[in-house]
C-alpha cells in the first residue's frame, strides 16, 4: 500500500508540473481572453465598472472580436459591470475622436470619466515570433495608476488567420529542426523469470504512444504483453498511463507509470500428468528509465530501456528489459 501511495503521489505531482508548464507556453484566442478576465478580476469588488476602449490588431474584425469576447468574459466573472460599447463611441463622437484610432492614455481617462468607469481597458494583439501576443492593460480612470496588465502567447491557427484577413500569415508549418510532438513505437520486451543464475525468460512485446508537453515532460500510454513457454507457460499483459521526465532535456529519461496488469502460470507437476496454475490480477505500477536515440528532430528514432515493474500483482517484482522501434512527427 506504501508502496502504491508513493508512485500514486509521484505520478500525479509530474502530471500537474508538465500540465502547468505546457499550458503556460501557448494557447488559443479564446482561452488567452478568458484567462485574463479571470485574472483581472481577482481582488475586484462585484460592480466594478469597466471600459474596454481599445484593442489594436492588424484588422478591425479582429479588434472587434477581441472587444465583444472580452466583454463577454468581464461580464462571466460576476466582478465587472462594462461600459456598453455604443455609449463610449457616442461619447468619443462628441470629443472629436475614433475608439478605433491612437489614443493616448489621458484621453482614454477623459472618455472613462465621462461614461462613469472606474477603470478602462485596452491593448494590443500582434504578431511575436511564430505566435501572437495578446497584451491587455488596466488603468484606474480617477488615480491613472496601472492597476494591472496581462500578456499571453496565443497559436497562430486557423481563427487567427481568418480574423486578421489580409493582416493575418497562414499558420506557421513546422521547422524541420524542432523537437517533434509525437511518438508511436513498436516494442519488444524481454522479462527475466527464472531465479538468480537460470536463463529463462518471458519474450514479447508492444506497442506505445507518447506525446511532448515540454522539453522536459511527456505523457503517453502503453501496452504490451510477454509469453514463456517451457514445462509450463506464463503470459503477462499490461497496460499503462506513463510519464517522461527527460533532465535539462536531454535524450535519457525516468518513467513513472500507472496502470492494469495480468499474469497467467500453469505449470506441470512432475511424475502426476497434471498441471497446475495461478492467476493474479490487479493495479500495476512501474518506474523505469531510457534514452530516446533520434525521434527529436527526425522521423525514425530508437528507445532502448529497462523498467521495475511487478509481472502482475501479488507475483512480485522483475526488471524488464526492451527496446522500441517507431517514427515521430
């Protein structure tokens, strides 16, 4: 039980590290505007009036949409009561100005204050490297004190494109020199099952999954199976959630997984013409280690590696040995 409380506890604590990390890296529009909605109205008191004056972009579709979606989300907090968006451009009329336009802070202020805002916002959506970076700011009308400003990196896919028009560029294809995302791989096992000193061993294999989340994590899935047969026979199957850490990077790796495992044994008594067997099921749990050899940049990659798991449950502990065989993209 100790035993499977701890991996339980490992396995989950990398899951949330590689979640979190990979999440903090690139999302979509919608989730970028979401997010900083949630994020600006975190100390906010409910009611607290907002103008989202500006938002400049390539197009005027795409400024539009990022206004109407951001409106929707302050309005979603349940923290924020927005300033209607025909109201701030009737009183931008008057002042002589277009919300569309360059606007400087201090008029901004102007149009907050005449709209009863306690705060205005705006920003930018721009092209940064192979993504987008949306950056969205907040002033105090009353004090002009920059209460907060929320960046995010936002993937460049199709919505994008179609937004930005003529602005946007096609969504960027993949650097052949980029770590690849994706893993499938033929595996081949070999368990050891004799005691110390005897050669017998179980032969099989399998097949893996396994996708990038960062440099450093991976999740993936795999399952195989091993057969013996000699005076009697033992099948093993498996199947596993894993997770890759891959230290600063590099090729090698330590693996934690978590999943079912079957054994089957039967075995012949001697001199009585009969056989007998055992069979254990149950939760399984692993942890293993290897090196990726090729697969990061190119297509064909190689992945020999050696892992502790038990045969099933309640048949003990074996090392298993492997190597596997597959493509990337």
């Amino acid at each position: 039980m100790k035993k499977f409380l701890l991996m339980s506890g490992i396995l989950a604590c990398m899951l949330t590290i590689g979640t979190k990390t990979a999440y903090a890296q690139t999302v979509g529009l919608g989730d970028a505007i979401g997010n900083s909605a949630t994020e600006f109205s975190a100390g906010m008191e409910a009611g607290t009036r907002i103008a989202i004056m500006s938002m400049r972009s390539g197009s005027a579709m795409m400024s539009n949409h990022i206004i109407d979606e951001m409106t929707m989300a302050f309005l979603h907090t349940q923290r924020f009561l927005v300033v209607n968006r025909a109201q701030l451009e009737l009183i931008a009329a008057e002042q002589h100005l277009a919300l569309d336009g360059l606007i400087d802070d201090a008029t901004m202020q102007s149009i907050g204050r005449l709209a009863g805002a306690q705060f205005i916002a705006f920003g930018a959506f721009e092209p940064f490297g192979e993504v987008y970076r949306l950056r969205v700011q907040i002033i105090e009308v009353e004090t002009a004190i920059i209460w907060g400003i929320f960046t995010a990196n936002v993937r460049n896919d199709a919505v994008v494109s179609s937004l930005l028009g003529a602005a946007g560029r096609e969504p960027p294809r993949r650097d052949p020199d980029q770590p690849r995302v994706n893993w499938v791989s033929v595996e081949f096992v070999c368990v050891p099952l004799g005691e110390l000193g005897e050669f017998v061993f179980a032969i099989g294999g399998g097949i893996r999954y396994e996708r990038g989340i960062n440099e450093l994590f991976s999740l993936g899935g795999a399952a195989s199976f091993s057969v013996h047969d000699g005076r009697g026979d033992t099948l093993v199957f498996d199947a596993l959630a894993t997770v890759r850490f891959f230290p600063l990077g590099s090729p090698f790796y330590l693996e934690a997984g978590l999943g079912f495992g079957f054994l089957h044994k039967s075995w012949e008594i001697e001199r009585e013409y009969r056989f007998e067997s055992e069979t254990y099921s149950g939760v399984m749990l692993s942890l293993g280690a290897g090196v990726r050899l090729g697969g990061r940049t190119r297509g064909f990659f190689a992945n020999p590696f050696v892992s502790f798991v038990p045969v099933a449950p309640g048949d003990g502990s074996r090392f298993r040995l492997g190597i596997g065989f597959g493509g990337s993209w």
